[in-house]
C-alpha cells in the first residue's frame, strides 16, 4: 500500500479526507483518465470535491441526504461517486433500468434529489418528476476527464453541510433477496475505505499502479475495487464507458494499465477476442487481473494467464461487505483455481447448525464480520433479524475451508440467481410474471449455463383457459424488468413442483424439470424453424451459432432472443466486418435482428450508402465504443423488448 497515514498515523476515513491528503502527497499525480480526455489529477479531484461540496450545500443538500445517480459509465460516473458521496449519500443507479423499476429505487431510497448527466434521455426523468424528486443536472465539463457541474433548483437548507463523516453513510446500493423486493445496504465511509484498503494490501496497490475500469459504476464491484481502491493508493484509473470486447486490447495498448477487475463472462470475452485477433496480445505492463462476483471456471484462469501473461487473482466479493470477503494472494503466494481464497479483510467463519462453527473440510453458511461489512439493511428489521447473529453476518452462500486456509465457494442457501455476476431475485421475476392476466403461478430458477455460469428460466402454470406463449411471456417481462432478468426460457408446467412441506421448490428446479441448459430454449422461434437459404444466410448462421453457442440458427431467429446481448453483438458486429468487409453500422443489429433481415442488410453492405469496405474496423469498433454502456444497453433492452425498430438517432451518440 501507498503511504495511505494521514500525519498522526491513521488512516483517513472519510472520501474527503481521502482525496485531499492524496492531493497533498502528489498534486500532479493522475487520478482519473478517460479515453480522449485530459487526465484529471488528484489535486484537481480535491478541487472537485470541494466544488462540489460547495455546490451542494447552496442547493440545500449535505451528510445524510441520498442522490440517486444515473450517470452512464466513463470518468463522469466515478468522479460523481467520489465527489457527491464525500458530501452526501451516493445511490448510483443502473441506467438501463425500466420505467417500473426506476419507480421502486427512487421511491425506496427515498431519494433527496436525481442526479443525471445534461441531456440524457431517461425513464427516471418522469419517474422522480411523478414522485416530486428534484432534479439536478451534471453537466460535464470540457476540462479534464470526470470534471463535472451540479444545476438545480435549490431544496431549502441542509440540515448538515460541509464533508461527511467516517460514519455517515457514503453509498447505498441495493441487492437482490430472497424476496421480491430488493434490500437497501447502506455503505459507510468507514465501511467503504477500509474495504479500499483490504484490497489495496491484497493486490499490493501503489501510485504507480493503473487499473482499467470495464466494471459497470453502479455495483460495488468496480465502485470499490476499481475507484476507490485506486484512490486509497494514489494510483490512477481509467474510466472506460464499460466492457466492451472489441476495444479491449487497444485499451491494454493504449493505456498500460498495471491491472483491471471484471466478472468472469468478461474475461471469456477477453479470451474469445484475443482467438479472434489470433495475433499475441500487443505488449502491456498487466500486473496480474482480478476475477470477482462469481465463479471463475479453472480453465478460464489458465487460458487468461496463459494469453495475457500475468497472474489471475480470484476474489470473493459481496455488497454487503463493501465488496471484498476473500482473495487469492499475488505471487509468490499460492493461488487455487477453484477457490476464492483466503480471508482478505474481514474475519470468515464457516457456521453449521445451531450456531456450530465447522472446521477444515466442512461445508456450511460463510459467515463474515468486519468493520467492511454494513451496519444492517435499511428499514427491514426482518431481513437483519435474519441476516445477523451474534455479530456475524450470514452471507447465503456455503463453502469449505480446505486444511491450508482456502475457502470454497460449494452453492448457495439463499434464493439467488448469478447470471454472469448480474444478480436476479427470482421472486421479482415471478411476480412480475404472474401480472401477466393469463398466469396463475410461476416460480424461476437458475439454469446452468456454460458462459455466464447461471441462467434465468420460468416455470408457468397458465390460469384455466388462459393463454399465452413463452414469447409473449418474454416480451411482456421486457416492459417492466431490465434485459438480464428476462427469462430466456419458459416452460409451462400443469402445477408447479413443490417440497415435502409444499412450498415450491425452486432450488434444483432445472435438474428436476430435465433441464441442463438454455440451448433447448425459445422453443417457439423453434418451431418455425427455417433453414437459413442464400449463402450469407448460411455462413452468417455459423458466425451467430459460434458466438451464441446455440447448434442451430434458423432464418427467422432473433439474435437477442437466441441470448446475444451487448457484449456479444460487439463481438458479432466485428466477425461481419471481418468476414463481408461489409461497413454494417451497430444500429442495423437493433434494426434487423432476425438472421434473414440481418442478412439482407449484409448484402447491401449495411445499406449506409457507404461503399463496402470503406471504413475500418477500428471505426466501426470505435463507433461502438463511442455509445456509452447505458445507451448500448438502452438500445439493445428496446430491441430486445418491445420488439420494434430502434433506430440509433445520431443525437443519442456520446
Ligand atoms: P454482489 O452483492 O452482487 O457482489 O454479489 C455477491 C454474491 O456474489 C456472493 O454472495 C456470491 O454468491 C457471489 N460471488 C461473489 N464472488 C464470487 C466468486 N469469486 N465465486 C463465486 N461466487 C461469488
């Protein structure tokens, strides 16, 4: 670790405090980068941070007030985290929400205000309008990467003002339960530094070192990891507007990055990208890579050290602990494919029945306690009734130690659903599902799936007489729930299976229903099945199969309901462009999703009026990149659910 000691010898516990000792030790020291900007450096983040407190004690807000955030990926989103939580509660929120789910965060945060960049088009604008938020505008700034303005009517007078304190609560965000509400943990500066810092002495952080930030900033995974476990070193990070496979390694190139963090179906993009570059990966200074938020398979490890030279340092991860519980240590430590480590801040203990606390070799609940790990969920005495006991703080997930320390991960107690780190609450689908008129009863569950480790199914019981098809199903939860919690395969059950006490039982559902994958899915595309006909059909049908990893493609198959998503049309996007030297703008994905119409738009050279060939990949990849994660995600959750033609305005670009 960086000399993180404030002068007496403490560690400073507050973002502010942070920041400003940081800025003394080294102005000139950069703290933010974003691709095409100037750098921003840590005096200048300490002039923001005063900014920005300043500004919000004029607009009537201090300690204790939550913002609810929605601020597309890129260094606007971290140094808005930064800069509003050192003075306020920050609530960053997923941009590509839907309108209802926009409705429940903003009302469940009981939110003093929505913070939201200038311009940009969000449900969240009539949802906090409805319900008598205030808005304030982020304006970015022209200077140096992150700098940002606040405009807003002023909301009377802070209660509080000036910085926050180390037990004011910097962050909330929420997590998915095992009810259909999700539950609200609040983070606080104290919480949130010290996991900084348990993670900068795991990865031996120091201010020459750079990471490169693919992790989304609204989950704790990159907000910790990421952001402020650079800050606690002094080091620097690059603010990407999110993964995006296709400008991985021009990014690696580009910016020397010293590490980066991300979830495991990130890292097969890596590697997929890298068979698809077939070329070595262009030289980099890559200390080691970080895998966190679920599991990663052994054979993923291998290939990425393999491809990128450097070690791949496992860590366990939870909202609820400010993120980090556990992590394989860096060389000449032993790393264990298959575990997540040994603990790696707070203390971790494995618990059985009756309080019993079990020894090496025995499977139980991972239970954690630590001065990372959160207070308690906000007004849900219920869920801390459940959640805690005698100081430790049951985590829902089971595991072992093996006789040299190293904890496994073996399954879960709680009713969770981990699609590639994406957390689902599966009572929220079901109930989302049952408003639908023609269903009586539904219950999902986790299907295992090779690429994002679990997927999401549905079991339906129709109401006599009613009816409905797993597509219409599909779009009628794509109206009200963010793409990734839509189930991808349905099946309609005469009732659904139920446990010895009669409760449905959704753990195990897929084995027992016979399901072992998503590949049997869309079984209405299925059945009007067509095979692909003019020669792009056909070649363009092996391209979607390889990267959706489905045996078949027919004409009529839609990419997004075959499972594609962001990631993967990037990737698919550059095969095309590869394979046809067809100059296929991104848009004409949204626009033709099925293989025949997309096929068609191939053989006109995507139609742009632009001769074939002319532009390079590195523009079309660029034009990808230049769409913020949000907006790919909002363009490709419209395609995707509402089934119609989104056509990428030119005023929707960043
Ligand atoms: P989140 O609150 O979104 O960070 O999710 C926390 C949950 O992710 C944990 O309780 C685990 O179930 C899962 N998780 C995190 N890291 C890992 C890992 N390395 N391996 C397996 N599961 C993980």
């Amino acid at each position: 670790m960086s000399g993180g000691a404030a002068p007496g010898g403490r560690p400073p516990h507050s973002l502010a405090a942070l920041v400003a000792e940081r800025a003394r030790e080294g102005p000139a020291r950069i703290a933010l980068v974003g691709p095409g900007r100037e750098p921003l450096t840590y005096a200048g983040l300490a002039a923001l941070v005063d900014r920005t407190l300043a500004r919000l004690n004029e607009l009537g807000i201090g300690p204790g007030d939550t913002l609810a955030t929605v601020v597309p990926n890129g260094p606007e989103a971290a140094a808005s985290f930064i800069c509003l939580a050192a003075g306020a509660t920050a609530a960053p929120l997923n941009p590509a929400y839907q309108a209802p789910e926009f409705e429940f965060y903003l009302s469940d945060l009981r939110a003093k205000a929505l913070v939201i960049p200038r311009g940009l088009d969000s449900p969240a604008r009539a949802v906090a309008a409805r319900l008598g938020v205030g808005v304030l505008e982020l304006s970015a700034g022209v200077g140096p990467a992150g700098s940002f303005d606040l405009e807003g009517v002023g909301m009377g007078r802070a209660a509080r003002s000036g910085a926050a304190g180390p037990d004011d609560v910097a962050l909330v965000l929420h997590t998915s339960g095992t009810t259909s509400r999700p539950k609200l943990v609040p983070l606080t500066q104290r919480n949130l530094l010290c996991s900084a810092g348990n993670i900068g002495r795991t990865l031996a952080l120091t201010p020459e070192d750079r990471c490169l930030n693919v992790m989304p900033l609204f989950h704790i995974h990159g907000l910790a990891a990421a952001v402020l476990a650079t800050l606690q070193a002094g080091a620097s990070v690059v603010c990407t507007p999110g993964f995006l496979a296709p400008m991985f390694f021009d990014w690696l190139a580009e910016f020397q990055p010293t590490w980066y963090s991300a979830v495991p179906t990130m890292h097969q993009s890596v590697l997929a990208r890298a068979k698809e570059r077939g070329d070595a990966p262009p030289p980099c200074r890559l200390r080691f890579v970080r895998s966190s938020s679920a599991a990663l398979p052994p054979q993923v490890m291998a290939a990425l050290e393999a491809k990128l030279g450097a070690p791949v340092i496992e860590a366990y991860g939870m909202t609820e602990a400010a993120h980090q519980m556990a992590s394989n240590p860096l060389p000449p430590g032993r790393r264990k494919p298959g575990s997540v480590g040994r603990p790696a801040g707070p203390e971790i203990t494995v618990g059985g029945e009756r309080g019993a606390r079990l020894g090496a070799g025995q499977v139980g609940e991972i239970l954690i306690r630590g001065p990372n790990v959160t207070g308690g969920y906000a007004h849900n005495p219920e869920a801390n009734a459940s959640a805690f006991s005698e100081g430790w703080f049951h985590t829902g997930d089971q595991g072992y130690f093996d006789a040299d320390g190293y904890l496994f991960i073996t399954g879960r107690i709680k009713e969770l659903i981990n699609r590639g780190g994406e957390k689902i609450s599966p009572r929220e689908v079901d109930e989302t599902l049952m408003d639908h008129p023609a269903v009586a009863q539904a219950l999902s569950f986790a299907i295992p799936d090779e690429r994002l480790g679990e997927e999401i199914g549905a079991a339906v019981v129709l109401r006599p007489g009613g009816r409905a098809t797993p597509a219409e199903l599909r779009e009628f939860a794509a109206g009200r729930l963010i793409h990734f919690k839509v189930p991808r395969r349905i099946v309609f059950l005469d009732e659904l299976p139920k446990g010895p006490t009669g409760k449905p039982q959704r753990i195990g559902l897929a084995a027992r229903l016979g399901i072992t994958s998503v590949e049997e899915k869309t079984p209405a595309a299925r059945a009007a099945y067509q095979a692909p006909a003019t020669p792009t059909e056909k070649r363009l049908a092996d391209i979607w199969a390889s990267i959706l990893r489905v045996p078949q493609v027919g004409r009529r198959d839609d990419f997004f309901w075959l499972g594609g998503d962001s990631i993967l049309a990037t990737q698919m996007m550059v095969h095309v462009r590869e394979a046809w030297r067809a100059d296929i703008p991104v848009s004409r994905l949204l626009e033709a999703r099925t293989l025949e119409s997309f096929a068609a738009a191939v053989d006109r050279g995507g139609g742009t009026g632009t001769p074939a060939g002319a532009r390079s990949i590195e523009q079309l990849i660029a034009e990808i990149g230049t769409l913020s994660e949000a907006e790919v995600e909002r363009q490709l959750r419209e395609a995707e659910g509402k089934g119609g033609v989104t056509p990428l305005a030119e005023g929707s670009r960043e």
